[in-house]
C-alpha cells in the first residue's frame, strides 16, 4: 500500500509534467505564432521595396533611351532653310516644305537649348486608393482599404557630356485603414553616376539609403543600405538589355536576432544581406509599345540563427509591357513567377525544407487628363503555393492611381 507521503509526492511529479508539458506547448504555439506575423510582415516590406525599385528601373530606362546630344540639329547643311532666310521672303513666297522645314528646325533648336542647360530637376507625385482582399498575406482572407501619398525628387547635373551625377529623394506613406500593423513610412535617399562610354554603352551606380518605419510595429522597421552597378547595351535601334547586380545591407531598428533555440539575443539586432543579379531584355517600337523581360536571382542571408529562419535562394522572371492606344489612353500589364528555396527552415514535423512559388498577374489603364496629369487603374492578383500549407494564399488588389510629373 502507498503510503500518505508516497502519493503526495507522486501527486506532484504529475502535476509538474502536465504543467511543465502545457507550458512548453504554450511557448512553441506562442513562438510559432510570432515567426508567422514576422514572415508576413518581411513579405509585405519586400512588396513594398519593389514597387518603389519598379518606379525608379522604369523612370531610369525612359530617361536613357533618349541620352543628352543623341538627337542632331538640323540646318541649313543639311539642305533646310535658316528660319531668317523663310521669314525674310514674305509671307507668300514660301512653299509648304520649307514651312514644315522652319517648324522642325525651331523645335529642335529648342530641344538642343534645353539640353544644353547642366542641371534639372524632376518631381514625381503620386496618390493612390485601393482595396486589398488579403492584406495579411494568409489563408484566412480579411479585405482593408489603403491609401498611399508618394513623392519624388531628382536632381541631375550634367557634370560631362558623357558624364551626369543625380540625387533624389523620395517619401512614401501606405496606409492601411484596418491592418495598422502593416502601414509603413519609407524615406529615402538616392545619389547615381550615369556615364555614357559611348552611343550604345551606358553605365550605372547608384547607392540607395531607405528609412523603412512600421509605426504600429517597430519590430519590423528597417534601414536599408543598397548600391546597384548595371551595364547597359542598346542595339538594332529598338532593343536593348542590360546586366547588373545589387547588394542589400539590411538592419532592424527594434528586432532581436535568434539564436539557435529560438531566443532572442539581447543587445544584437537581427541583419540581413543580399546580393542580387539582375539581367533585363526590353524593346520599344515607335514610342508607342514597350515590351521587357526581367530575370533576377539573389542569395539572402540573417544572422538569425535558429533554423537560419531567413535564409533563402530566390529566383524571379518577369515578363511585361505597354501600349499607347491613343494621344490619351493606354495600357500596361505583365506577368511574374517567383521560387524561393529556404537553405535549413524546415516544415513543421516534417524534415523538409520550405519551397514557394508564386505567381503575380497584373494589369493597367491609363487615361491622360492633362500632358503632366495620369489617371490610372490596375488589378494586380498574387497567388502563392508552398509546401507548408499554412504558407498558401491568394491576394487581389484593385487600385486607382493620380499621377502628376512637373
């Protein structure tokens, strides 16, 4: 028979298991549950960086297919009369050859006086309405209208001919009227080197400083430190592509790094790095239709120890294009695959590694309200497939966008 003292202290090795057993389900749900919002919250920051990055590869593009002195001035050389020798005939002494002859000949004077001046400044405003199905990203979609107010600033000075040095600055505020957790403040600064090797050779450098603040989740702020280097080639007049790679130095203001057991290492914040190649193919035919594919492929790498949570392989092909219909309308749309293999995050109970691949489908309309002023609307529809089940999910965002360039 056991005695009182015996199955007192049995009574309590019990207890001390099951609380002991309940407490470390409560941690493991608890820690679950955080790495889940962060991996969520790092998908909506990455979102958030490309547009930005889309805006700035598309402006840079536009504004190298056209290099300064790449358009000749015409004259009387090349068998056109002066203005002063049209005007000087009166006004019925002309032929209507020589009219259009004058008219082209000041306006490319004009273009030439433009470009001649060593400096500029661009500014590129942008207020943004949409609703968004899945703003957290997850299984159980939650719809949440957003507001986003962007402004950009560029300065260029032409330094040389060949050789032209901008700075900009740029801020972004998004808004989420439901998903506070997720609205972000982007700040940032950029300084590039154009240089023109020769007609159809043009280089690149730039680096790129972003402030990226989460007000109602500092965990998740970052600032971020980018240098992009890109060789471009223009051939058979339409078409050109350019190679380039990038390297990312990304610090958290307010995240602690794990270690391996998955606890916070106190006075250590959690860093990441990428490197990134880039190649780009794209055409343009008659000013009216642009055509690009995009690949990129990066190696992303955290001192977050446990599991290496953040440490993927990443491969993106784009493919996308537009089209001016009419002096006032046009579209734009494209498509993209994305495969992410994690290096050591394996799914729960089982020893695999995690792989997903998402496929993200966008088109726009365009109307032009003034030659400074667009008005446009996109639907964008993310779908990712993972082999973690929880890591599946489907995203649709309709937006209207009033852009104005002055």
């Amino acid at each position: 028979m056991i005695s009182r003292n015996a199955r007192s202290r049995y009574l309590v090795v019990v207890l001390g298991l099951l609380l002991g057993t309940s407490q470390t389900a409560l941690s493991k749900s608890t820690s679950t549950a955080q790495r889940e919002q962060d991996r969520g919250l790092d998908t909506r920051l990455e979102q958030r960086i490309e547009r930005s990055r889309d805006r700035q590869d598309t402006r840079g593009i536009t504004g190298a297919t056209a290099p300064s002195g790449s358009v000749r001035t015409t004259g009387a050389s090349h068998g056109q009369p002066e203005p002063s020798s049209v005007s000087a005939s009166g006004p019925g002494s002309f032929t209507p050859e020589e009219i259009v002859a004058a008219i082209e000949l000041r306006a490319q004077e004009e273009l030439s006086r433009q470009r001649a001046r060593k400096w500029n400044l661009d500014t590129l405003w942008i207020w943004t309405v949409a609703n968004e199905t899945n703003p957290n990203l997850s299984k159980a979609h939650k719809s949440s209208l957003s507001t986003e107010e962007y402004l950009g600033l560029t300065f260029s000075y032409r330094m040389h001919p060949r050789l032209t040095w901008q700075i900009g600055y740029s801020g972004d505020a998004f808004n989420y009227n439901e998903f506070t957790d997720l609205s972000t403040i982007t700040n940032s600064l950029t300084t590039k080197l154009i240089w023109r090797v020769a007609q159809p050779f043009q280089v690149e450098a730039h680096y790129v400083y972003d402030d990226n603040t989460y007000p109602y989740n500092s965990g998740t702020s970052t600032w971020d430190q980018t240098i992009h280097v890109r060789a471009r080639h223009d051939f058979l007049q339409h078409y050109y592509h350019y190679v380039g790679w990038s390297y990312l130095n990304r610090q958290y203001k307010d995240q602690d790094t794990l270690d391996g057991t998955s606890n916070s290492i106190l006075g250590k914040y959690r860093k990441d790095q990428r490197h990134t190649g880039i190649y780009e193919v794209g055409s343009a035919w008659r000013g009216h239709t642009t055509l690009r594919v995009r690949q990129e492929a990066y190696l992303h790498r955290s001192n977050a120890a446990f599991q290496n949570f953040y440490d993927a392989v990443d491969y993106k092909v784009k493919l996308s294009g537009a089209h001016d219909w009419t002096e006032r309308w046009s579209s734009a749309g494209g498509v993209a695959y994305e495969l992410k293999r994690y290096t050591e995050r394996e799914l729960p109970d089982r020893a695999v590694a995690e792989r997903d691949h998402a496929t993200t489908y966008q088109l726009g309309l365009t109307y032009r309200l003034s030659p400074d002023v667009d008005l446009a609307y996109t639907w964008r529809y993310v779908r990712q497939h993972s082999n973690d089940p929880t890591q599946k999910f489907g995203d649709i965002t309709n937006s209207l966008a009033l852009t104005a360039v002055f």
